[in-house]
C-alpha cells in the first residue's frame, strides 16, 4: 500500500485512539461542490486541499476499519492502514468524478486494509478472500440478528452468504482466535469509545475505480517501447482484442513464440519497476 505520508499524517497510537475519535467526529462533512473543488486544487499540488479533503472523511475509514476486526490486526493498525488508503483516494479523486469523493474512496479504503491483512503485518497472515468473507459475516451476523431477534446459527449465516458450513466455521475460528489474542495484549473493543455519527456507508462506485485504474494503466502503458505496448496489450486482451497465445501474438506481429515472451517478460519487469516507483505495485499484483 501507498507510503507517501505528507506532513499532516500522524499514524495514530493506541494512547491516542480515543482523543482521535473525538476529533475526528467534530470535522465537518463536506458538501460535493466543495469536495470537486478540493478535487481541482489537489490534481494542482495543493497540499492543504489534500488535507482537508482527507481529514472530513477520516470517520469513514474508522467505520470500514470495524468490519475487519478479528482478521489479524488491531483495530488501531486497521484505521492507520485505511487512512493510507484513504490518502491514496485524495490523491486520485479528480473533479470530472462528479460524485461524493467517499463513493471512490471506500474502495481504496478497503484494498489497503486488506492488503495490510494478507501481508500479515498482525499476529496472523489473512488471505484476501478470507479477510472480505470475514466482513461480510459480521455484517450478516447483525442483520439476520436484528431480524431474528436472535443470533444466527452458522448455518443460517452460510445459506445467508452462499458459502459452505465448513468455510463460515474456518472464518470464525480464524476471528475467534484473533479476539483472543487481542484480549491478551490488553486490547479493548474500541467500536463504542465515540459515536461516529449516523452517515451511512456508501457503496463503492466501482465502475468509477475500473475507470481510474484504466487511466493509470494507460499511462503506464505510455512508458513502453511501441513493440512492448503492442505485446501486452495481445496477451492480455487491452482493448476490443481478446487475449492472445504466443503463437498468436507471433503471427500477428510476424515474430517467434520465443522472441513474443522476451518482449513480454522485458515489458512487465518494466511496468513493475514503473508501479513500484508510482506505489502502485500491490494494486497490480
């Protein structure tokens, strides 16, 4: 995940975490036409629109942070790792978006928690589907819980999910565990310390992500040889093209199956190179 923190960025510790709460719920929500105009002034250098772009939105990376409790960090280590995602987002977020800059956000948001997850920087190493599948049960564990007036059998949460008794059971023993360990180092369940406000969460625009994500990958593109350019984007299918074999990209292109993989293999070292140099390189992968 992206390590670029500007000066304002302060990782949180654990003494802290209450007295950020408090202040982070006192930072207004800002209105759309702010947040585009904010969107402008970042895409221009402007630091300080970054950072109140940034701070009005911190809430709502401590309320993604919740639903991966138990997946192998602290609640503290998720927030610190969801603002870095956050960061990222203000950087990217351009005006031309025209939507509430958390809509794009809560993706990256979440992408840098789960990658903290499965490098296992915590007690245990989570693998990326694991680390969703267990945020999605807590949240069925409250909805069917409010519904039933009952907590749910891990049956009922598997036919919730579509998923096997055996996964729902692997997941909460991996949650479990992880509670107990948290427990022994003195940590406290954090989710209650402030009120977080009544805003409710919104759904990552996806189709806006995908949209940023083809630019980058454009102008990534654009560090290529014409040749290389052309390779990759035979094999991988960019474009209207489907992707292409070997062969196929060597009859195309009038080349040996073995010369197309060298051009491939030179090109993607280069494009890594290029992403980790952008901070790009867990996205990627």
């Amino acid at each position: 995940m992206p390590r670029r923190s500007p000066h304002f960025y302060e990782e949180i510790t654990d003494d802290a975490l209450a007295l950020y709460l408090q202040r982070i719920v006192r930072i207004s929500l800002l209105p759309k036409e702010r947040e585009l105009e904010l969107a402008k002034r970042i895409q221009e250098g402007d630091e300080q629109a970054l950072r109140a772009l940034v701070e009005a939105n911190l809430r709502f990376v401590v309320k993604v942070a919740m639903h991966y409790q138990g997946c192998g960090l602290s609640l503290l280590d998720l927030i610190n790792e969801g603002n870095l995602g956050l960061l990222e987002a203000g950087r990217r977020f351009r005006a031309d978006y025209n939507v509430k800059f958390i809509t794009y956000a809560v993706w990256w948001i979440r992408q840098a928690i789960m990658q903290a997850l499965a490098r296992g920087s915590g007690a245990m190493r989570l693998p990326l589907r694991k680390a969703r599948l267990a945020s999605q049960l807590r949240v069925a564990r409250a909805e069917l819980a409010q519904q039933m007036g009952a907590e749910p059998t891990d049956q009922e949460l598997a036919d919730q999910l579509n998923l096997s008794l055996g996964e729902v059971e692997d997941i909460l023993r991996i949650s479990a565990r992880q509670a107990s360990l948290d427990e022994d180092r003195g940590m406290e369940d954090r989710r209650e310390v402030v009120p977080l406000g009544a805003e409710p969460m919104p759904a990552a625009d996806f189709d806006l992500v995908r949209k940023s994500f083809r630019e980058e990958v454009d102008r990534l593109l654009r560090e290529l040889t014409p040749r290389e350019r052309q390779v990759i984007e035979f094999r991988f299918g960019m474009g209207k093209e489907e992707p292409m074999t070997l062969e196929a990209v060597g009859k195309r292109l009038r080349l040996s199956r073995e010369r197309v993989r060298q051009i491939e293999e030179k090109a993607k070292r280069k494009l890594r190179l290029i992403a980790r140099a952008r901070q790009l390189q867990d996205y990627l992968n």
